[in-house]
C-alpha cells in the first residue's frame, strides 16, 4: 500500500457483505487494513453488520444500529496509523436526520466542544433532483443548519452519496435555506461567512452505473477531515478477482469448499471444468490467472510479441493530461524515451485558452527530431490517442496527415483487451498493475481527476498549480508504463508456471499439451 | 392480374358508379369531385449544372426547383407537399450538386440522412443508390443503425461513406462517439430530416434537442451544413422545422407536382338491421368491437372493420388496383380475408368471384423479404389490392395506386391527405373512399365534409420548454463536448443554462464552470438515459409474457410512465390493433421498468376513474376573448388512478366498478391553459340552468343551484379536449382538464405557500401527495377566497414537465372552441348530458356527471361572440343578490 495520509475507513453497502464470501470480506481486510469499517445505513440491516463485526479485524460500525447508545450522536474512535505513528481519531456518527432533529441543542453542543471530530457521519443525508424545477436540493438541510455550527466547515459523511462526492453546501443558519454551493474543494475550503453554516457533504456510497452492489469506497481519515475517497470493485478481491469467476461461480465453488485463490490452485482442473458453464479452457484461465495474482508476477498467454518489440528501437512512452472529460485542452503531454532513458514534457503554463502551442511545440519534437518512432500508450485509444487525434486535427491541422500515419500501440489494448497476458494486481489500471510489478512510483498524490481540477481552478482563476508536483506525475505515468511493458516482455508463459502447491501432473502434461499445438 | 382497363385511364370505376353497382346501399354517402392540377415544371438546365441536368429524364416541378434554388442561395429548406411529388429527388440532387463541388476542389462532401423507420432508410438507401448510378455519380450510400452489422462494416460506413442514413435514436447514441465520425461530420454539407411531420409531442422534443446537439458537435468540426426538411402537409411547417432545428427555414410548399381529379367518397356504413346483404355473422362481428364504442345509445352501425373490406373487394373487382388502409396489423391481415369472403357470400352480384382477387396484407410485421415482394408485386401490377397499416402510408415507393380506401378516419388530416395520396396515376382520375367508424371524430368528419376539405392541416407541436428533457440532454451534451459559453443562447439562455448546470452540478453529475468549460461525470454514457418516448425517462418497455407465443407480441413502443399508470396496471385489458391484452404484472423497479402482457379473450374491457387536482398553478401569459380571460402558465397537477371499472364490451354496463389499482398518485409539474368566465355570463347561465338536476348524482352537492352551470363548464371541457386533435398533431390522451366554479383555489397562494412550506421542506415537497389532501386544500383555499371566485376550465399537458400543447390550445384557443361548439351542438344523440360523441369522455372520473350541453354550448357562444347581450339580460337576476352560496365544485 501507498503511505498512508491518516486512517483508513473502509465504507461498504450491506448488500455487498451479504452477497459475498466470507473469504471475500478477509481478502478486502487482508488488502485494504481498514482501521474502521462503516456499514452504510441509512437502511437497518444487522446481520450484514453482524457478519462485518465478525470478520474485520478493525472495529464496524452500523449508524441506524445505536450500538454506542441512545443519544443522537455517538463517537467512532478510530485509532489508525498517521505518518508511521499511531494516533487516534472521531468521527461523530448519528442514527439518522431525525436524532439529529429531536435533540439540535445537545448536537450543537458535542459539536462546538468537540472541535477534534473528523467528521460527521448522516446516511440519510442525499441530495434530491428536481429537473422540471432546474433544482437540486439537499435533504434535512434546515435540520443539519439547526445543529451544526457556523462560521465553519463540517465535514458530512454520508452513504447515500457516491463517493465522489463532494461539495460545500453554505446554508442559512435559521432556516437551512442554500445561500450557495462550492463545487471547487482543490486547494482546501472555507467557510462563507460567520453567519453561515457551511457542510462539506462528502459520498460514500456505490458509484452509479457500475454495476449492482459491487462498488465500495475506502477513505481516508485524519482528524482535519477526509483527505481522500477512493472507489473500489468489490469483484476485484477474493475468488471474483480470478478471470472467468462471476457471483454465480463463486457460490458454486464455495459449495464445494473453495473460497480463497489458494484453494482455487489446489482444486484440478477437471473439479472445475465439472462446473456449469465452465469449459475446460476456462478452468485453465481461472488456474493460471489465480496463480498470476498470488505469485504476483505477469504471465504472457501467447506467443505473440508485444507491440513495437521488433521495431529497432522502442516505442515512445506518452501520456496526456486535460482539463477535464470533455477536455477544451491537452495542456499536459508527457514522453519518455526508453533508448536514452530521457523524458520531454510540454505543459502550458501561461495562456491556457489557446491549445494550440502546446500541441504544435509536441508535433515538432515528435515529427522532427523523432520521425520513426513508434508510440506506446495504457489505454490510449480511448484516451490519448482519442483526443490528441482530436485536438491535432482541429489546432494544428497542418500536421494532421503525419499524426495520423505514426505507428500507435496500445500496451493495455494487446494485454487485456487481446488477452495476450494476465496481470497481476486487483485491477487493470496502469497505477495498480504497476505497483504490482514492483514500481518505486513518486508518490505524487495525484490522479487524473485532481490534477484536471487543479488545472481547471488555474483556467478560471490563474491560481498556478505546483508545476513540478503535476509535472512528475505524468512522467511517473510514462515511466511506469515502460516499466509494466519491459516485465511484461521478460514474462514467461502461464503454461510454463508451476502452480503453487504442487498440482497434479496430468493437469501440466495437459497445459503443456494444449500450448504445444 | 390482367390489364382490363381499356387505355389504362382513368379509375375504371368512379364514386357515383361505386355507390350505384355496391350491393347494399350505405346509410349515407358524399361524393365529392376534387379537380385535378396539371404538373407545373421548370427545365432542369435552368436550376442545375450541365452535368447534372443532362442525364436527368424529366423536367423539374416547380417545388424542386424552388428549393433547390433556396439551397444554392445557402438557406434551409422545409418541403411540404403531397405524396410522390418527388421530394426525395431535392436532396438527392443537392448532394449530388455538394459532391460535385466538393470534388472539383479536392475535398469531401457528406451528408447525413435521418430517417423515422428503419425499413423506410433500407428503401431509401436503394433509391438513392438508384439515381445516383443514374447520374452516373459514385457516391456511397449506407444506412448505419443498430441493424447494421457490427465491428468493420460499420468502420468502413464510418471512415469511406459520402451519405449516411440512419434514425434519431442512433443520432443520440452515436454522438457519444464522435470522434470517431471526425471525417463524416468535418466534410457534412447537408442534414435531411425527412417525414420531419412525424416529430411532434414528446417524440419530437426529443428530436429537437438531438439535432441540437448534433448541431454543437458539427459545429466543433467547423462543419455549418445546410437542412432539408420534408414533411407532409402539416398546418405550420415553417414554424415546425424552424423548431426543430433551431434556424430559420424557407418553406417550399407550391406543389408543381400533378395530380389527376379525385372523387372523394365519404362512406358511412348502414345501421346494423339495413345490413340486408349479410347477417351479423358472429366471427366478423367479434374482434370488431372497439372501446369507443357504446352500443346502448349510439346508432348501430356496422363496423368500418367489416364494411372497409367489402368496398377493397368491390373495387377491385372493377379492375381498380386499391390500397386499403387499416388501423392495425390484425385488421390488415383479417380484412383480405373478408374481402374475399364478401365476394363469395355474394356470388350472384359477383359473377366472376376470382376477377382482381390476388390480394395481400402488408404490415411491418412481415419480414423485410417479404415487404419488399410485396412492393414490388404492387408496383408491377401483378396484385388487385393490398390490406396495409400506415407502414405504407411514409414514403416507401410501391408506385400509384387507382384507388384507396381508409377503414377508418386516420385521425388527423394530415394522415387523410397523405394516405390517399396513394392514389392517383399522374393527372388521370383516382378514387379514395373514407369508410368513417363510429367514433366521434370520424362521425364528426363525415357529418362536415368541409372540415376536410379546408385548406389548413393540423399544426404540428414541438417544444423545448420542457425542463426535465432539456436537463437530460444537457447532460449528453456535457459529455459529449464541454457545455461553455459558446453555448448561452444556443443550448439555452444563460440563466436556464446556468441553473441546469447548477442542478447537475450540486447532484454531482457535472463538473466545471461554463467559463472554462462544463465535463460530465455521472455513471457512464448519459445517452443510454434518453428514452425517446418519456420526459422524465421512466420509460416502462412492453413485452410478452414468457410462455405466450411471438406471434402475439404486441410491439408496441416503450411507454411513459404517465400512460402506465393510467391504462396498464395490472389486471387492466387493453384493446392493441384488434388483440385484447390483459396486462399480468408491472414492475416499477429495475434499470428498465417493464409491462408485461398476455393475450386474452374477453368481454370486457376497463376503464381507469382519474381524480385530478389542480395546485399552485402561476398564470406566465394571459389575454382577452371578449370578456373572457385565457392563461398559459405552468402548475401542479396531481392525477390518481386509484380504481378501475370492468366495462362489458357489449353494451357497456359494468360488471365490476371501484376495482383498486394499487398505483400511487401521479405527480407532475406542467404546463396549463385556463380560460375564466366572465362574472356576468356566469350569473346568467347559473340562472338559466338553476333548475337542472341530475338523477342518480351522489354528490353531496347534488341540489346546488349552480349544477347545471357546473355541468356546462364539464363538458365544454371534454368537448374542447375532444376537438384538440381537429386542430394539433396531439393524442388527447396526452392532454387532461379539470372544470371547476373556483378557478382561483387553484392558483398558487402567496400567504399559503410562505406559512405551510417548513423550513425543511422544498417547494416541490409540500404538495399534498395524495387526492384526498389536495381536494381538502383546494376547498379550504375556497373557503377563505377574499373576493369572489372565477369559474372555467383548465386544460394541461399530462406529461412532467409539459409538451406545448396547452400552449398551442392557448394560442389557438379560438378555433378549439368553435370546434368544441360544433361538435356539442350538432350531435344527434339527443341527451341533455351528451353522448360518448360529443362530450362524454371515457377516462372522466366524475363518471360524466354533472354534463350539460345546452349550457356548454351557450358558455362557448359567449366566448365566440355568438350571443349578444340580450341572451345574457333574459336572465340576469333582476338584481345582485348573491343568495346561492357558491360551492367548490371541479370536475376532471
């Protein structure tokens, strides 16, 4: 795991604990250490928090079950590792809106002594959308102004928000009437005014449209308020996260006791193969994948080459960074060059309302001084190349023809998408896979989306970003890349890798057999 | 079929000959004399370059010229004529005219063709092909929709094709990629929106708002293309296309095209007992009963569903090659049986049974190989007649017919006009017979033969007010482009713009300011959101239950959730092109909302009773009618289906009434129109029908003085409604109202709505959400009204959100009402409280009571300026003495 800014709280809908293996729930302990576990409400449901108090290590708990007591508020200590120290913090937790209601004076009260509380957590705090009014409303908006103190901000945790998340609502401390909302958090936030009641009201719920029951959301805690809210696939852990193991293989399989990857490495391919819908060739994937996530290391599926591996010299490492997802600029093109391991950067730090420069200063380089190199991207087609393809045509059209004739590989489109190797790491991002295969990154704190914010703020109000931080962060994109791609490279074949404990031989004459064809 | 026309000329059997030879004499027919018009041309090399003029046969008519005239001078064009005038051909040739251009100067040219049907895009794709090769052009036409093949093809047709057919739902999907159609979108040159008529409602404001997105992403492309509409004769064209695309437009409506003369023969069907030439046969007269229908009052007649195929069978067996048209699929299929049947039930009339018997339903359940044979046996002779719904009646070419025959009026005169426009063979005679049904507006066509032949159409409604599909789309366009200020005035004005953005930025759905640009970033692919057939997207799909055969499956289109809850709750039987379906269950939940069906056979039907309540409507526009006062603004109107009636097919009695629903109310935002009667009128008809009393009204105010007034304010409501679609291309199931004696109760309250709102609640909350509340806050309101209320009727869009039809009632109010005056004073039923043709309304939930027409009728004279004054003083109380205590009646 990265080093940690505070505690961890894992934030997880009682759906996705009851629908899960227990050996499921141990792997997202085992992998994520929460050292708190926040069973969302606001709905009531004790056995999922039963069956998360019994299987985490770290403390859970259950806001509509009062477990800590009857009163509206009840404090969560969480005691969590802070810059290699062990501290402790609080969150206020309350059973709902309506304990909030019934007693404002003695919430007020705990909130106002309490200055140490990292947060408030309502589930049943949401945001209501109203498109024939063109209004969003935010519920218990008079309830929370009612409680909560002015001329500062609390932080509301909520999981019946996604995670994601996050915004400032400045409510009227009489009637909870919204004076105005700030959707800029980049940077830190303040309060609106002293007559204000300011909540920064932060989701922590599934992410819509990904699915069913399936995502959950880990925070980051420090008793400033929450740093960081990062959203996972619940199908990434446990059995699920082996290839060709959905919900309904997974019961299965657990009926027939094997519910870690582990046991998965210990069960024959045939056992497997017996299962509905499982052909045999499925078996062999889920096997050699399960072995690629417990060995950690990648395995190639193929014997294809990968892309660029016989052009004489490698390709260009890129990436880009926009302003957003409906970009209006590229302002950040990062390249590294593995043949002189040297990186080139071209970012526009003084007018960015013309994406022009930063494009043209890109093309002479790339046309220029590099005219027969390939370039090499994670998931470029859908990003990168996408947009620059874009951009180019409509701000330097004149270098249209050559851009588009420039050999472009795609390392994530050959390796998942083609099914040419098997990764390791929970998911396929370039950040995760790569920290898998031991990449020292730099440890920057930045993703895609806050250093588009970043440079969103910059565009409207000419605050300068840490140029250097936002800068390292795509250089640390290219370089991981390269790395991934030279493991990937030296990877031998899944057919070749001895299961872990020994698995039958006829299993590897088998593999063997089918490889050889 | 052999040629037995003697110079293949003119229909070898005209209107008076067709009621002088029909076995059996219709109740009563008009026969009218439509003269012809001789083709007006321009010679081609006039309009069009050498080139291209060269290879063509025919001269130009003057509509094609003019409009390619207008094209070449930059402008958008709006084609608005008949039939077969060769409309396709204008932008046909404006794209080859682009293309040549374009090639001269070494660049691309495309054009992107949007189609209503997939099986019109296929027709068109060959006929385009067609005259392309003819012109000896090499431009590639494709159609790409979601039967296009995936994967490569569909790359090809992206990166290689000149002109791209495909529908507004692939538009809405595809846009998310655009990328990808860089090269198609950067080299567009030409946007034809054909059938552009079909767009109207929330179809069509869905429409509007995907052209205007599409408009944004060629506009990033530097592309500016040039639009063709073409549309059937509707009332308002320009006005219509300018809305859709949100540019001006010049119409082109001077039809050059010929046409021969046309006997025009309205046909009403004998009373049942006339019938002399068959009895009622059991297995004719099953399936054939229709909702509408109320078999106890209305003369009985018999159906169009029988009397339409006997009409198909003898025409062709005077050799004239006819297409019938019919309502439903079912009803294509059963009337070729039933043709043939008249013809052997009437062996000694028809002495030749087999002569012009090769006959042929064609509907879109048919698969494509066969629809096209079909065509094509048409086209070429080789078939006597065809049975058809309206999937002929949109351009497919099957070449002309002699005749035509409607089984049923279609509804809208723009539908009339277009359907027999099939008929006719260039500038010789054709035929087309109108065999009306009993429903209102077909009985109300046959009895004013002038309503049809006025020059004016219906307008067609398309409007961008809706806030809940503009929020939608404004979402899509996020995604598919940064929303910024190069959008205030295009997408919206700035503050609309910036409080949608606001909206979906507090609900975290988009990011950014519109100064450096707004991205989206909810859940994945905003488009996949857009139901093309709902306003608020819950769109409910209709599918057949797992162990029913696919031969019954309905096919309907998806339904909004307005229209579930009021005709497909569960238990509910539903009458769908001539098949009865009992709806066996609905599931709300879900990412898709689903009705399920099942065949049944049974005889009954039901019928939903609709509370209605009206709250806080805020007037925007109001303006005189004499001494009346019309508004347009917008309100909340809670509509609760709560329970059902089984009625019996057959006479109409119910044979189980008050069945629960289990549906929650209905809330919706919409838009309203409101007319107030003035002060005077209303004390004297008040007078004038003091003394009406309703037998059988259980109503605690049954014996107030002002029933009868009360009763005239209720049907000169379902009266105006009724006639909306005389005027609007509008299903009036789409439009709701609500008379009432305190119009005032249900306007917004300045002092209500400050003391009831709690802090913690949000305007759209407080309303009371069941009927129940609202009814009791509306007379509570009533009770504490400082001055005297007004009394008159509200009419409202029943869709969140609204459609602009009350806006269109409002703007056209005038001519509704003088339809509404004539369909109540003409009806021959008889009955004080009307018939289910003049003012009854099936869907009342007032079970139509109170309903009085002489006082609806004297109510709309007022407000057309009919009655003078003296009408009014006969009786106006002597003197102001207010005595009758004035009751908050309403009535949906």
């Amino acid at each position: 795991m990265p080093a940690r800014a505070g505690a961890t709280v894992l934030a997880l809908p009682p759906s996705v604990i009851a629908d899960r293996p227990v050996a499921t729930l141990e792997d997202l302990d085992r992998t994520l250490e929460p050292d708190a576990v926040w069973v969302l409400g606001p709905e009531r449901e004790p056995q999922a928090f039963a069956r998360a108090r019994s299987t985490f290590a770290a403390p859970a708990f259950h806001p509509p079950l009062e477990t800590a007591g009857n009163g509206p508020l009840s404090r969560q200590v969480i005691d969590g590792g802070v810059g290699g120290e062990t501290a402790s913090l609080e969150v206020a937790v309350t059973p709902g809106l309506q304990s909030l209601q019934a007693a404002p004076e003695s919430v007020s009260r705990t909130l106002a002594v309490d200055t140490d509380l990292a947060a408030l957590v309502c589930d049943d705090v949401t945001t209501t959308t109203r498109p024939t009014a063109l209004e969003t409303d935010l519920e218990g908006t008079a309830t929370v102004a009612d409680a909560f103190p002015t001329g500062e901000v609390t932080t509301l945790l909520t999981g019946s928000q996604p995670a994601g998340y996050d915004a400032l609502w400045h409510l009227e401390p009489d009637t909870g009437a919204v004076r105005d909302v700030d959707h800029e958090t980049i940077g830190g936030v303040g309060p609106l005014a002293a007559d204000c009641v300011s909540v920064r009201v932060r989701g922590a719920g599934p992410a819509e449209g990904y699915g069913n029951g399936r995502s959950i959301a880990s925070l980051q805690v420090t008793p400033g308020g929450v740093t960081s809210v990062d959203t996972h696939d619940v199908t990434d852990y446990g059995l699920e996260a082996v290839t060709g193991i959905g919900p309904k293989t997974a019961d299965r399989l657990a009926d027939r006791g094997v519910t870690t990857r582990a046991e998965l490495l210990e069960t024959p391919v045939e056992t497997l193969a017996d299962l509905p819908n499982v052909s045999r060739e499925r078996a062999r994937r889920m096997r050699q994948h399960a072995t690629v996530l417990e060995v950690g290391e990648p395995r190639r599926l193929t014997d294809e080459s990968l892309p660029g591996a016989d052009w004489h010299e490698p390709p260009l490492c890129l990436d880009i960074e926009t302003d957003g997802l409906s970009p209006t600029i590229i302002w950040q093109i990062g390249v590294y060059d593995p043949a002189s391991d040297s990186y080139q950067t071209f970012v526009e730090r003084g007018d960015p309302s013309d994406p022009g420069p930063v494009l043209e200063a890109f093309c002479d380089w790339l046309l220029g001084m590099h005219p027969n190199r390939a370039l090499l991207t994670w998931n470029g087609w859908r990003f990168d190349y996408r947009h620059l393809g874009a951009f180019i045509a409509k701000h330097v059209p004149y270098y249209t023809e050559e851009w588009e004739s420039i050999p472009k590989f795609d390392l994530y489109l050959w390796a998942v998408t083609e099914e040419h190797a098997l990764l390791p790491g929970r998911t396929n991002e370039l950040e995760v896979v790569a920290d898998a295969l031991g990449y020292e990154g730099a440890g920057t704190g930045l993703d895609g989306a806050r250093t588009a914010a970043a440079y969103q703020r910059f565009m409207r109000t000419g605050a300068e970003l840490e140029w250097e931080r936002h800068e390292a962060y795509c250089e640390d994109d290219c370089r991981a890349l390269w790395h991934v791609y030279e493991r990937l490279r030296d990877a031998p074949r899944a057919d070749d890798v001895s299961p872990a404990n020994g698995a039958p031989a006829d299993d590897d004459t088998e593999q063997t057999g089918l490889g050889d064809f | 079929m052999s040629d037995h026309r003697p110079n293949a000329q003119d229909v070898p059997i005209t209107g008076d000959e067709l009621v002088e030879t029909y076995p059996g004499l219709p109740d009563d027919v008009t026969v009218l004399e439509r003269p012809g018009r001789p083709a007006e041309t321009v010679p081609s090399e006039d309009v069009l370059r050498a080139d291209l003029a060269k290879p063509l046969e025919h001269d130009l008519y003057t509509h094609q010229a003019d409009a390619l005239e207008a094209l070449a001078d930059g402008e958008n064009v709006c084609v608005a004529t008949s039939t077969s005038s060769g409309k396709t051909r204008i932008y046909a040739l404006q794209i080859a005219r682009n293309y040549l251009e374009a090639r001269a100067r070494g660049i691309e040219s495309t054009a992107y063709l949007l189609y209503p049907t997939k099986a019109l895009s296929r027709d068109q794709e060959r006929s385009l092909n067609d005259l392309f090769d003819e012109l000896g052009l090499e431009i590639t036409v494709r159609v790409y929709d979601g039967d296009t093949e995936r994967g490569r093809n569909r790359k090809r047709i992206r990166e290689e094709a000149d002109v791209v057919i495909t529908n507004f739902a692939g538009v809405n999907t595809y846009l998310h990629d655009h990328d990808r159609w860089a090269r198609f979108l950067s080299a567009c040159d030409l946007v034809v929106i054909d059938e552009s008529h079909t767009y109207t409602g929330v179809h069509g404001m869905h429409v509007a708002w995907i052209v205007r997105r599409l408009k944004r992403v060629l506009d990033y492309y530097d592309a500016s293309p040039q639009y063709v509409l073409t549309s059937a004769t509707v009332g308002n064209p320009g006005e219509h296309s300018s809305a859709l695309i949100d540019e001006s437009v010049t119409v082109v409506d001077e039809d050059g095209s010929p046409t021969g003369p046309r006997d025009l023969v309205l046909w009403n069907p004998p009373p049942r007992d006339r019938d002399g030439s068959h009895d009622g046969r059991d297995e004719w007269t099953e399936a054939d009963h229709d909702e509408d229908t109320d078999g106890d009052d209305a003369l009985e007649r018999v159906p169009a569903t029988v009397e339409a195929p006997r009409v198909l069978s003898h025409l062709t067996y005077h050799d004239a090659q006819t297409l019938l048209f019919t309502p439903s699929r079912k009803l294509a299929e059963l009337s070729i049986k039933r043709a043939s049947e008249h013809r052997h039930d009437n062996r000694r009339y028809y002495t030749h049974p087999d002569r012009g018997s090769a006959l042929e339903p064609y509907h879109a359940g048919h698969s494509r190989a066969k629809r096209h044979g079909t065509e094509h046996r048409l086209k070429t002779g080789i078939l006597d007649g065809v049975a058809s719904t309206n999937a002929l009646e949109l351009g497919i070419d099957v070449g002309e017919m002699d005749a035509t025959v409607q089984l049923g009026y279609p509804g809208q005169r723009q539908s009339f006009w277009q359907q027999i426009g099939r008929a006719g063979r260039g500038t010789k005679r054709a035929l087309s017979v109108l065999v009306a049904d009993h429903r209102t507006l077909d009985q109300y066509v046959v009895s004013n033969p002038d309503y049809l032949l006025e020059n004016d159409v219906e307008d067609a409604v398309v409007d961008v007010d809706n806030d809940a599909v503009f929020a939608k789309h404004l979402r899509c366009a996020a995604d598919e482009l940064a929303v910024d200020e190069s959008d205030v005035g295009t997408v919206a004005e700035r503050e609309r713009l910036e409080r949608a953005v606001e909206m979906w930025r507090r609900a975290g759905q988009l990011q950014g300011a519109l100064e450096t640009g707004v991205s989206y970033t909810g859940p994945p692919r905003p488009q996949q959101s857009i139901s093309l057939y709902a306003t608020t997207g819950e769109e409910y799909d209709v599918r057949l239950a797992d162990d029913v055969e696919d031969e019954y499956d309905p096919e309907m289109e998806p339904l909004a959730k307005e229209r579930v809850l009021r005709d497909f709750h569960e238990g509910a039987v539903r009458l769908h092109q001539g098949q009865q379906y009992e709806v066996t269950s609905v599931d709300h939940g879900g990412p898709r909302p689903t009705v399920t069906l099942r065949p049944t056979d049974v005889d009954y039907y039901t019928r939903t009773r609709t509370d209605v309540t009206v709250l806080d409507a805020v007037s925007e526009q109001s303006r005189e009618i004499g001494e009346f006062t019309l508004h347009f603004g917008r309100g909340q109107v809670l509509v609760y289906h709560g329970t059902y009636d089984k009625v019996a097919v057959h006479g109409g009695t119910k044979r189980e009434q008050g069945i629960p629903t289990d549906n929650p109310p209905l809330s919706m935002e919409t838009q309203l129109c409101w007319l107030e009667v003035p002060q005077r009128v209303e004390r004297a008809l008040i007078e004038k029908y003091r003394d009406v009393s309703i037998p059988g009204l259980e109503d605690e105010f049954a014996d107030t003085a002002h029933l009868g007034y009360a009763g005239g304010l209720h049907a000169a409501e379902h009266a105006t409604i009724g006639v909306a679609p005389l005027e609007l291309m509008v299903d009036k199931r789409d439009l709701g109202g609500l008379a009432t004696l305190s119009i005032d109760s249900h306007l917004e309250q300045p002092a209500h709505s400050e003391s009831a709102a709690g802090p913690d609640v949000s305007a759209g909350d407080d309303a009371p959400k069941n009927i129940a509340a609202a009814e009791a806050t509306i007379r509570e309101i009533a009770s504490g009204l400082e001055r005297d209320p007004t009394s008159g009727w509200f009419i409202y869009d029943g869709i969140d959100g609204g459609l602009g039809f009350a806006r269109a009632i409002y703007e056209n109010f005038e001519t509704v009402a003088e339809r509404a005056r004539e369909l109540i004073a003409d009806c021959d039923c008889g009955n004080t409280g009307g018939c289910p043709a003049c003012v009854m309304d099936e869907q009342c939930g007032n079970d139509n009571q109170p309903l009085h027409r002489g006082a609806a009728v004297d109510v709309l004279d007022h407000v057309l300026e009919n009655e003078d004054e003296s009408a009014l003083a006969a009786h106006l109380p002597d003197e102001d003495h207010g005595g009758d205590r004035r009751p908050p009646l309403f009535y949906a």
